[in-house]
C-alpha cells in the first residue's frame, strides 16, 4: 500500500511514548553527556538537483570526526518523489551518521505518496526521546498538500505528557520545519505550542524553511535556522556538561569554517510568568492596559513599542483578535473577540480542523476534517446530526447525491455514508491517499480520483467497482483536485500538467489540454468548473483558462498584473468568473465569463492561497491565510465585510446560501454567520 496515514505516523511516534521509559522519572536529575549534533535542513534532493553539493557537506561534516549524531529539519527532497528519496538514502548511506528527521512542506506539498516515501526512508514523520540526558522533540509541523505549517492537537498532546514525566530542570531542543517567533507567522498555532512548553527547561528550537542563517529569541528560548545543506549551511550543537551549556557554531557558504554564533546555559533560566498588559474592553475598539514597557502586536501585525498606559488598536478586520506583548524574554499573549463585522449565528466545535470545502446539501453542512471525521451539520442551527470517522487525514471534500454522501481519506479508504444517519453503506480501498473529491455519474454511480493516478467508479448503492482508469505513469501521474462532470465527459486537473476529459464510462481519455510545460504549475490544485458546456480552471503560475468542454480547445486564457492566479479554483456568477490570485495584496478578481476581460478587482489585503470562492444570489465569500473571512459583491466587487476567525490558517473554501456564510480554518471550529441585508 502506497500510503502512510496520520494516525500511522503518529502511532510510530506512540510507539516510543509507550515505552516503559513513559513512567515519571523519580531517581533525581538525569546526568547529562558531552554529545555533538549536526544539525542542517532543507537538503531539497531532487531527481537533478542538489545531490553532488549536499554530499559535499555530508563528507565535510563527517570529516570532523566529532559529530555523534544529526537532525535533518525538513525539506528532505524537493517534490517528495520516491526517486528523490532514494538518491537522498544513497547520501545517507554514505554518511554513516545517526540522522533524525522530520518532514518539510516540500516533502508533502505536491506529491500524495510523499509522506510514505518519507517514512520508509527517514522514520516517524514526529520523534520523542531523552539522549544523553537531553530531552528532543521532533514536531512535525507539516500538512499534507500544504505550504504552511500547523501542529496537531494530539502532537502537543504527546509532547506534554512526555514533558510532564522529566524532571523540570532537564534542558529540552526541539525541532520544527516551520519556524516559530518570528514576526511573519508561518505554523497557525505556535502559541499552542507555547502553552505547552512554557513551564519547562526548553533551551533551543531548530527550524527551516526559511533558507536563511539567522538567530533570534522567542519567550525567552534561542531560535536557529541554517539556509539549505545544498547552500553550504549547516551548525554544530555542543552539549558541554562540564561548562553547563550548549554552544551553537555555524558554517556558511560565505564563512566555511566553523563560527560561534550562542552559547546557552543548561541550567534552567525561564521567566515567570509575565504580566505585561490587562484588557478592559474587547469590544468595538480593544481597549488594552499597558503595564510595562514593552512591544505589542495585533493579530500578527507589526510590532510597536508601547510604554504604560491605556492602549486603543485598531484591528485589521473586526473578529477575533491575537494579542501579544514582549519585553525581554517575557512574551504574553491573549485572544479576544472584538465587534464583529458580520453577525455571528452560530459556531460548532469540532475534532480537527478543516482543510476541504464546505458542501451545503439539503439544508444541511457536510464538513470533513483533518483528523479523518465527517459531520452533517444543521445548517440552520449548527446542531450536530451525526459524525462518522471515516479514517485519516480528510482533504477529500464530501459530496452527497440520492441519499448518500461520498468521502476520501489520506488512508486510501473510498466511504460511502448514509445521508440520514451516517452509517456506513460501503467503503472500498484505494492503492494511494484520496485527496481528490469525488463526483455522480448518471448512471447512478460516482466517480472519485486517487493520490495513485487512478479514477475509480462505483456503483452508488452496492459500491462494486464499474471501472478504473489510469494516468500516465510518472512522478506527477497524480490528481488531488475535484472531479466534475456534464454526463457526457469526466473533467479534472492533473500534476502532470495536463487537464482531461473522460468518456463517463471511463473507457477513453477523450481529449487533453497541456498547461505550461512545468509540473509546478500544474492545474492540479485549484478545482476545475463547468458552466454551459465550458471548462474553467487555474494553473499556478498566472493562468486562467476557458476551454471548449467538448474538444479541449481554449476559447481564452487570461493573466492578472498583479497578484497572480494560482491555487484558488473560479466560480461563476452570472456572466462573472471569479478567482482569487496568489500575493501579498490578497485580489480577487471577476472577468467576464465569455470574454476573459476583467470587470473588476479587489484586494482583501491578506494573503489568499488554496481558498475558491464561494457564490450564491449577490455574494462571493473566500478566505485569506490569516484567517480572515472576505464577502465581496460579485456584481461589482464591492468589499461588503472582512472578518476573522478564530486563529487558524484558512485554506479551505467556505460555503455560502441565501441566509449565511459558513467558514472553517485549521482552528478546530466551524462558524456561520449571517449575510447583511
């Protein structure tokens, strides 16, 4: 099977939480060893990339002759390709060196059997263990098909009940991809993360990503991220029991030997409990008392300096509000909800948060989520009318049709639910993850793709297979986007940079339309749209596409100059498609539907990224990765109202009827709220 699920992953890192070690430590401190630890990232191995210069470090590292073992923070390959993990494991091979690892955005972002090809080769996706008398945590902050990071609730869970069995004075490292404290937030709930470790001894978080060499300070515990291994980056971390601390050297590309760059105290150090600002009102204009002199920030907005005193902030969008203050190594943080934009109607706590899009199906809401479960919600009330787990990680999107909902998961597992009640009427297994979403046949079946490159078809009530089609084999012979169909023609995005039409029947690929010749911006993400006989689609990269749904022939492609199209699939709204564009300014843009030409345009001023628009009557609804909710006027691109949602990234696709708005983010809530009149 071509697949490793959450739970999986979690369950090998369980594995070592179960161990007899699990019972509280109570002999006293643990000695701590003189040790050396490579740490590097980012290795970013490609099929013809990066190999020759990352074996040059490996070799130079292994020449110090010092180096006891090593963490790789993420990045492993550049598309998370078998065949890149195997040249990496060749690199590996050679090495001879103890490495850990944890995966990186690009080891799960583009290819659906990246995280299996990940664990064959480097082990649990998050690792747990006390060496040498230091307690390591490897957090996986990486989401399957995302850019942006995110720790699981179960994750920190295991990482809190680990810290609560050490004794307090024991140092803890920790090692996410992701970085964390820095000004631009990059993992949604890095604050969870520190609620759970605030009370004990964590002396160094090691991150990535950023491929820059740089040190900084975060509630007090030093930070550190190295550019690439292939860019000559990587540090040495001596634990020095002797002298009581840990000292950091990096080398670089710049500065090829190895240069000091900290020297921490092993001993415990960390602040007491800060006390840097009370609120007094969280409504309309977030009043805030000042209590020290310190810096403070709204909702991940700039930093500013703030001396004692009463403090008014004026949010970006009303809702729910982040609050930070730091001065030193204090750093106090709070969430509040000020005065909202639009009117809150109901909100629904759920197990995981939502990457999927919301599906609005007979007065009801349809939501999966990251953990692997279903709900039927009622649209109305929020009332929970059933939930079903399903299996793993959920960013197949459910859809229901004839009384039955259909729904993938990360695990391969291919469920078909009863509309009414929830149960399970049949659930067939898949050689790959399901991240695509499924679509109904005429022929009372349902056609849904798979992380493997197949298209499967069932019929819906006894759910036997009715046939199976492939894409050609390859690296990026996958589909993660939704299905669609007119009855006569299958429509889809593929990685491989190509979009199809299928015979219903799936016996014929009936035409194919090639994209930029770039597996990077493939029109695999954003999911296609049908609308009087024409195929809409985005290809990441600045494209819009309208082709001839009965031959594959574009009828126009269109570009924006701005913020660019790419992942945030189009919706029609009457003689108006409309997309949201990857940038900084957050734009969303209306074009006519015949003719390509743009109506209007209007920025959100957040970032959009995998969020599609949602439409009904005059509204358009999309989400910004901020977690800001944007309802725009589709007729004129009218910016009606912004508002946040609880903290959380937004990357999946609201929905929206004739009453409400429905949103959900990575936070774990599901919310409605009212459309103005």
């Amino acid at each position: 099977m071509d697949h490793l699920t959450r739970r999986e992953f979690l369950a090998a890192s369980g594995a070592v939480l179960a161990s007899p070690w699990l019972a509280k430590w109570d002999s006293g401190p643990i000695p701590i060893q003189p040790a050396k630890i490579a740490f590097f990232s980012d290795t970013h191995v490609g099929i013809k990339s990066n190999f020759e210069q990352n074996r040059e470090m490996f070799n130079e590292m292994k020449s110090l002759k010092s180096v006891d073992w090593g963490i790789n923070g993420g990045d492993v390959t550049d598309y998370g390709w078998r065949r890149e993990y195997a040249r990496y494991k060749v690199l590996l091979d050679e090495f001879q060196i103890e490495t850990h690892h944890i995966p990186g955005n690009h080891d799960v972002r583009w290819s659906p059997l990246g995280p299996k090809a990940f664990s064959e080769v480097c082990g649990p996706v998050s690792q747990f263990f006390l060496k040498g008398g230091i307690f390591f945590g490897l957090l996986d902050s990486s989401v399957p098909l995302s850019h942006y990071g995110h720790f699981e609730a179960q994750m920190l869970e295991t990482l809190g009940r680990w810290l609560e069995k050490i004794p307090a004075e024991t140092p803890v490292i920790l090692a996410t991809h992701h970085w964390v404290g820095r000004d631009s937030v990059m993992v949604d709930n890095e604050l969870a993360l520190l609620e759970v470790i605030r009370p004990y001894n964590v002396k160094l978080v090691l991150t990535g990503h950023g491929h820059s060499d740089l040190d900084w300070e975060w509630a007090g515990i030093h930070c550190t991220m190295n550019k690439g291994l292939y860019q000559g980056s990587y540090e040495l971390i001596e634990i020095d029991p002797a002298l009581d601390v840990i000292r950091l050297a990096r080398r670089t590309q710049e500065q090829p030997t190895l240069e000091p760059i900290a020297s921490i105290p092993l001993k415990s150090e960390r602040p007491s409990k800060p006390n840097l600002f009370a609120l007094t009102n969280s409504k309309a204009d977030l009043r805030i008392v000042v209590k020290e002199d310190c810096e403070f920030r709204v909702s991940a907005g700039k930093w500013t300096p703030q001396e004692p005193g009463s403090l008014t902030l004026a949010p970006v969008a009303p809702g729910w509000q982040s609050l930070e203050a730091r001065r030193g190594a204090e750093f106090e943080t709070a969430c509040v909800r000020t005065e909202s934009g639009l009117k809150l109607a109901w909100e629904k706590a759920l197990s995981g948060g939502v990457y999927s899009h919301l599906t609005l199906v007979e007065g009801s809401l349809l939501v999966s989520t990251m953990d692997g479960v279903v709900y039927k919600l009622d649209a109305q009330t929020g009332e929970q009318r059933w939930k079903r787990l399903v299996g793993g990680y959920c960013h197949s999107t459910p859809v229901g049709n004839q009384g039955v909902v259909v729904v993938g998961t990360s695990e391969g597992n291919i469920c078909a639910l009863d509309f009414e009640s929830g149960e399970l009427l049949w659930q067939s297994r898949a050689n790959g993850p399901i991240y695509g979403t499924a679509c109904f046949l005429k022929s009372n079946s349902v056609a849904i793709p798979s992380g493997d490159g197949t298209i499967r078809a069932f019929d819906l009530n006894s759910g036997s297979r009715l046939w199976r089609w492939h894409m050609p084999e390859g690296d990026t012979g996958f589909v993660q986007s939704k299905l669609v169909t007119d009855g006569d023609r299958i429509y889809f995005g593929g990685w491989n940079s190509r979009l199809y039409a299928l015979a219903p029947d799936g016996s014929k690929e009936l035409w194919s339309f090639l994209t930029p010749k770039s597996f990077a911006y493939s029109p695999a993400i954003g999911d296609p749209l049908l609308h009087e006989g024409r195929l809409f689609a985005v290809a990441n990269g600045n494209a819009l596409y309208c082709l001839d749904g009965a031959n594959g022939e574009k009828v126009w492609e269109a570009s924006s100059p701005r913020d660019k199209f790419g992942y945030s699939g189009p919706s029609v709204m009457g003689d108006v498609v409309v997309a949201g564009c990857l940038g900084d300014l957050g734009e969303v843009r209306g074009l006519d539907v015949h003719t390509g030409e743009e109506r209007w345009c209007t920025a959100t001023g957040q970032t959009i990224y995998d969020s599609s628009p949602a439409v009904h009557g005059e509204f358009v609804a999309i989400g910004s990765v901020s977690g800001q909710l944007n309802l725009i006027k589709g007729r004129t691109g009218e910016l009606v109202a912004r508002e946040r949602l609880r903290p959380g990234h937004f990357l999946s696709s609201p929905a929206i009827d004739t009453e409400r708005v429905y949103a959900a983010t990575f936070n774990n809530v599901v919310a409605a709220y009212n459309l103005p009149r």
